[in-house]
C-alpha cells in the first residue's frame, strides 16, 4: 500500500493565518498574558500591541511589552511578564 503523500499548502495557510478572525485569537491570547504580567505585579504597565509580521510572507503576531518604570522593575526583579508564559 502507498504511503499517502502530504502537500502543503503555503498559499491557503497564509490566507488563513491572516484573517480577521486570527487577528482576533492572537489578540485574545496577547491580553491574556499581559493581564496575568498586569496581576503578577499589581499594577497595569504591561500592553499589547498587534500587527502583521513578516514571517514566512506574513501573519498575526502580538508583543505585550512592559510600558513604565514600574513594569519594567517587576520584569527585571520578580520575573513578571516571564512568569506570565
């Protein structure tokens, strides 16, 4: 019996891996993680930001990013956007 051969479809995962609704779930899964970073440290100074990167011809990709001194501090001294992977 022939193995069955996989193809990969580059075009169709680009096309999905750009859609609204992938913008959406990474966008979900960034707040998360800054939420859990927000909460590690008891303050708000982690944020999201979103675009489309240019990794294999393009997809959603999320940062969360400390924006203060403060949440730079709690990242540096208590691990807290680490801790939120």
């Amino acid at each position: 019996m022939k193995k069955p051969k996989i193809v990969f479809n580059s075009p169709g995962f680009k096309a999905l891996l750009n859609t609204d609704s992938m913008h959406q779930v990474v966008e979900e899964v960034a707040n998360h993680i800054a939420d859990k970073a927000n909460s590690n440290y008891g303050g708000d100074g982690y944020k999201v930001t979103t675009q489309v990167g240019g990794y294999g011809g393009g997809r959603w990709i999320g940062f969360v990013t400390a924006t203060d001194e403060d949440s730079l501090k709690a990242e540096s001294e208590d691990s807290a956007l680490t801790r939120a992977l």
